[in-house]
C-alpha cells in the first residue's frame, strides 16, 4: 500500500472521530475534506470569580481541565459530556439556545471551539442567552476556527488539527465539521456580540482560529 493512500486511511479515520461529537453519521469522502494544518494555541490559566459556565463543554473538555470544579460544563450532546475528563463541578445536557439558568447568573462564560458545530442561523441567539445570564460586568471569552473562503466546491468538510497548551499539560484533537457557506470568522463573532450588547475587550486573529474577550456593560 502506497503512503499516500496510507495517509487518506489516516485522516479519513481521524475525521470520523472527530465527526462524532457533531453527530454526524456518514463520513465524507476524502477528496472533499479541506485540511487545516496542525494550529497551536497557548490557553492561560485566566482568572475568574465564581462558577464558570462552559458552553460545549464534552469532549476535550479544555477549560474543565484549566479550572476544574469552577466549571459548570453543559452540552447539547450527553455522550460527549460523559467521555469528557474529570474536572468540572458537575455537567449537565442543554442547548446553548435556551439556557435553563436565570438571569445574571454567572460573571464568567466560555465557548471552546464549539460555535463550528452550531448552525451560523443560531449564533445570534447563542449569544442574547448569555448575554443574559451574565451578570453586568460579567465576561464572555470566544475561542473558535476561521473558515476562509473556499473556492473548491467540491470541499464539503473541514478538519482541524490542534494542540491546546494548558499551563500542566497539552491536549492534542482534530475537529471535523461541516463547511459553512462564506467565510466564517472573527468579524462574523465581533459584529453578533456587538449586536446583543456585548463591549470587545481584547481579540487575537490567527489564519485558522481566534480569541475574543466580551463584557457585558456594567449596571449604571
């Protein structure tokens, strides 16, 4: 067997295991994946007062490993939250779009690279529900991919490679998602939490994914 079909085997495998987690059941063909190269994000162990809640939380489970039993994870997806690692305070099944927590409950909430698998249709409500349950002054932080345009047409499918730094370890996974029409990235995000009334605190753009740090205005 040739390397080069040795390699489709590969990232064909690696993509269906990535694919679980959106719940996808049939695997794309390995002409119609667009591979991003392998990123690598440095996640620092940032402060926060009280519970965090983590939206997307299963999986990886990135920040329950950064802040342990600070972190309220939920997910729409109960395997996912069940092969996450120990960590988080509890994890519970829900969707981003109707978040079952009253108003102005936490002062933190965290999107780890979970936007890619939410229809663009509902970002805007994903972000008016934590807008409200985020206490005035509270933060939001946004980390996620950045599709390009991609002129092929034939590309139906996108995998990413990361590497994650966390301060103790380095977690290594490779998301797989469908392509959504457009590009899809930093502006995109800024312009619909500007529009549910959330202030830019800080933003980085790398070629393959970025950083956000949202506030919601504090109370007059």
């Amino acid at each position: 067997m040739t390397m080069k079909c040795i390699g489709r085997i590969v990232v064909l495998a690696a993509f269906g295991l990535a694919l679980a987690s959106a719940a996808q059941k049939k695997r794309p063909a390995a002409n119609e994946i667009w591979l991003a190269g392998r990123q690598t994000v440095t996640v620092e162990n940032f402060e926060a007062r009280g519970p965090i809640l983590d939206i997307g939380g299963g999986g990886e489970g990135v920040i329950g490993q950064l802040k342990g039993t600070q972190v309220i994870a939920i997910d729409l997806s109960k395997r996912e939250l069940e092969e996450a690692p120990p960590g988080p305070l509890v994890k519970i099944v829900m969707d981003a779009r109707d978040l079952k927590f009253l108003d102005c409950a936490f002062d933190t909430t965290t999107v780890f690279f979970t936007f890619m698998y939410i229809s663009g249709a509902d970002h805007e409500q994903v972000f008016r529900e934590i807008f409200r349950v985020l206490r005035p002054g509270g933060r939001l932080l946004v980390w996620d991919v950045v599709f390009p345009k991609i002129e092929d047409v034939g590309k139906k499918s996108a995998l990413f490679w990361f590497s994650f730094k966390l301060p103790e370890r380095t977690v290594n996974t490779g998301y797989g998602v469908k392509i959504p029409p457009g590009e899809q990235g930093l502006p995109h995000f800024e312009e619909l939490a500007q529009k549910a009334g959330f202030a830019v605190i800080a933003k980085k753009t790398d070629q393959k994914w970025f950083f956000l740090e949202l506030s919601k205005p504090a109370a007059k």
